[in-house]
C-alpha cells in the first residue's frame, strides 16, 4: 500500500466557501489545488491507496482506495474513499442500497444536493465498482467533480477512475478545493504584516528582513504552502527562492504571534 500525504494551498483571504458553489469554481479568496494522484493495479487481489488532506491541518481527511479484483467473479474491482475525520459530510444517493455512493457532477453545475441525494457521513464511500454480487457501477468517470462539507463550508473534488479492464485499473484525483484558511489569513494569534523585506521585488539577490520586535524564527513558503526553508530569528538577511515566483515569509514573534509578507522573486 502506497500512502501519500498532500500538503495544502493557500486560501489567499480568510474567506469560507459556501453552498451554492459551482463544480470547478474557485470563489474569491481561494485556490484550489493540483493534487495529480494515481492509482493504478494490474495484478489481480492488489489494493493501492493515497491519502488526502481536505482542510490544511497537515492531517490526512480521506484515503482514496483502489482494488483491483478478478471480475465477474465475487471480487470486484472498487474505487472508494474512507474517511480519517468524522465530520465531513458527502452530497451520496438516498436510494435504496447497503453502498453509499456520491452524486457526480460535471463542470460548471451547481453542487446542490437534492432529490435523490442528501449530505451524509459517510464510510467508506464507493466512487465505482465491477464485478462481484452487488457491483453495480458506474464503472468509468472521467473528470466529474464530487462535493463535501463542513459546517457551512464546502469544497470539491475532481477526480475520474476506469473499472473496466482486467489488466489495469485506475483512480485519478485531479483537483481539491480545500475547506480551510491558510498561512496568509488572520488568525487569532496572528497580527498584520509588521515585518518589512526589501527589494520587494527582488531578483534573486539577498533579501534583507526588518522587524521593530523581537523574531524567534522566519519561514519561508512556496506557492503551494510548503516550508521550504527555516531561519533563526537573529537572521536579517536570507537567501532568495531559486525560482521566480510569489512567497510568503512567515514571522514567529517571541510573543508567540506571528504575522505574514508577501515576497514577490523576478
């Protein structure tokens, strides 16, 4: 079994996502994030797995689950999710069967949950199967979006999966649109900017830091919200990112406080 844990993207505002999103939408505030596992078994009686973090706590939410079976037979080839946190609620089929299903929907839909489906917990959850007593489908999605929720936050996910070969089958998770807030909103122990880093922009040169109150350390984050460097709080000047792109300098106070610059590189 192959695990993979995925870190999260920024949420650029604090700013929850709420109902009546559309599938594939990303509001005003957000970023959805390229997540691009895959899942693949050729060999009969295999399972494979990836887990996925929904909410930017660095724990895993779900676990994708991939089974490859030996169709017709009494084991099926199954395509699930399973589910680490208890509180999330997936918008599944209220029809009559011991399998809990998603409602899948296509770019540009309106993520509602109604007729026949219902926000549910759910555990597992089965995406698609083939084969076996009770396998009744859907056996092939191709870049159809699920939704969740939290409360009154909901994200998406984009994902596709084909059951029906017995030499290969696969589970793909494209794309997530998180539920979270992330390094750059306010928390409660967090202040506005009170760092300054100049040249900003810079162009690859050392990056000077100012701060008027004591720094117990300094972090740097790339685009996607992964540490890719730490620095003492005694630093006042750190190397700038290789590669040209937006960052974020995330500032711990010895207050315990902390606060975060946006550091653009040429």
């Amino acid at each position: 079994m192959r695990t993979t844990l995925i870190p999260c993207l920024l949420l650029l505002l604090s700013v929850p996502v709420r109902a009546q999103l559309t599938a594939g939408e990303v509001p005003v505030g957000s970023i959805a994030y390229e997540v691009n596992i895959i899942l693949s078994l050729d060999l009969q009686f295999t399972t494979d797995s990836a887990d996925l973090e929904l909410d930017c706590d660095d724990f895993a939410d779900i676990r994708a689950v991939l089974h490859h079976g030996a169709p017709p037979v009494d084991a099926p080839h199954v395509a699930s999710l399973h589910f680490v946190d208890d509180d999330i609620e997936m918008c599944m089929d209220m029809g009559p069967s011991f399998q809990q299903r998603p409602k899948y929907h296509a770019f540009g839909e309106t993520l509602d949950c109604s007729g026949d489906f219902d926000w549910q917990l759910a555990d597992p959850l089965v995406l698609g199967d083939l084969g076996g007593f009770q396998g009744t489908g859907p056996w092939t999605i191709d870049s159809m979006y699920i939704a969740y929720r939290r409360g009154d936050e909901m994200g998406w996910i984009l994902l596709s999966f084909d059951l029906t070969g017995n030499d290969e089958v696969r589970l793909e998770i494209h794309r997530i649109l998180p539920i979270c807030q992330g390094p750059t909103a306010v928390a409660e122990n967090e202040q506005p900017a009170r760092v300054t880093l100049y040249p900003n922009p810079g162009n690859g040169g050392t990056l000077h830091v100012e701060s008027a109150r004591g720094l117990r350390h300094l972090e740097l984050l790339d685009p996607t919200g992964r540490v890719i460097a730490q620095y003492s709080g005694s630093a006042r000047t750190i190397p700038a990112p290789e590669i040209a792109g937006s960052y974020l300098v995330r500032a711990t106070f010895t207050d315990g406080r902390r606060s975060v610059s946006r550091f653009m590189r040429q």
